[in-house]
C-alpha cells in the first residue's frame, strides 16, 4: 500500500500548487499513516509541510491551520519532545477564539491532550482544570455515556487520585465502570482496566474492592 500512496502523492504533486488543499490533505493522510504505524521522523516533516502551506493559503485563524497545529502538538508528543507538544497545544486553545466553538471536537482532543501532559509534567492544577472542561464539553455534546465521555472521567480520576482527592476519584471510576460496562461488557480491556483503577484507589482508602 505505502508504494501506492506514495506514487499518488508524487502525482499530486506534480499537477496542484504546493497549497492547493487537495494536496495538503493527502500529505496530512500519509502523514497520519506513517505516525499511525510508529514512523514518527517521517510524519514530523510532512506534518511540518501541511502546516507551512495551511498557514500561507489560510491565515492563522482557520480550522485547517489549527487542525495542523493539533498535529504538530500530537507528532511532537509521540517524539517525547513535551515543550514543544505543550507549545503547539496551547496555540490552537490561543487562536481558536471565533473559529471553533467551545465544544468542537478539535477543542476537547486538545484540552484533553494538553491535560494529560501537564499531568505528565507534575502541573496538576492546571491539568484538572483542563480536563474538567473537556468531560463538560463531551458531556454536553457527545453524552456522559459515550466512550470519549468514559475515557475523559477515566484521566480525571487518575489525576484526582495523584491530588490525593480519592473520594471524588472513586466516584468518577465507579461512573466510568458502570459505563463501559454496559456499553462493552465485563470482559473488554476497557473495563478490565476501569476496574483495576477503582480497586487501586479503594485499596489507597483501605477498603476492598
């Protein structure tokens, strides 16, 4: 497949403008193939590339030139180049303002990313109150059952748990354990998963599972 991709791409190239969008998008797909199959010094540049031409052809304040920012920030993270990651995440939180609303998913993907670097980073204050915001978005247009729901209550009790808020951090696993419960099942990884969270943090309360 990847001789293929890459001969189509040669093809584009040779016939669009370096910022025609058609081309942009299939240099944005090879880019999230190669990171996709962990070939991370081969997505950074074309990633780069996508982002150069978007900021020439669409100015800062567009959807396509954020969406190339939330790539830079997500390719640099896999690198584990953090400041970076964190400085790209941040620009499109920055200039999102009057392109995309609170709760488009390109918002919360960053909030929540953000979030989980900056709990990585030790700055958890800031970190909760990133994913606070992310479960709100989620909730409010996806639906408080939904996986990417259940996956945002999941990352806010681990950090709750960090805090030593172990209270409201067991309530938000039993919420995320009921939910993939029934949505995936007993035996799904997920749950597996969500249950093992809830019995670290009832073994830190010094009660059983």
């Amino acid at each position: 497949a990847q001789p293929l991709i890459d001969r189509a791409l040669a093809v584009l190239r040779a016939r669009l403008d370096a910022e025609d969008s058609t081309l942009l998008d299939a240099i944005e797909e090879k880019a999230w193939l190669a990171q996709e199959q962990g070939r991370l010094d081969e997505a950074a540049p074309l990633y780069s590339e996508v982002l150069a031409s978007r900021r020439a052809a669409n100015g800062e304040a567009h959807r396509t030139t954020l969406r190339a920012i939330w790539n830079m920030g997500h390719v640099r993270q896999a690198q584990g180049n953090a400041d970076e990651a964190e400085a790209f995440f941040r620009e499109v939180l920055a200039k999102r303002h009057g392109v995309l609303a609170d709760r488009d998913p390109l918002v919360l993907d960053v909030q929540s990313a953000l979030g989980l670097l900056l709990r990585g980073r030790g700055r958890l204050a800031e970190a909760e109150q990133l994913l606070r915001e992310a479960i709100a978005g989620r909730a409010a247009s996806e639906g408080e059952a939904s996986e990417d729901a259940l996956e945002s209550y999941d990352h806010l009790a681990l950090l709750l748990a960090d805090q030593g808020k172990l209270a409201e951090a067991e309530a938000l696993h039993r919420r995320t354990l009921a939910g993939r419960r029934q949505a995936l099942g007993e035996e799904h990884p997920a749950t597996l998963i969500s249950n093992d969270n809830l019995a670290t943090v009832l073994q830190a309360l010094g009660r059983a599972a």
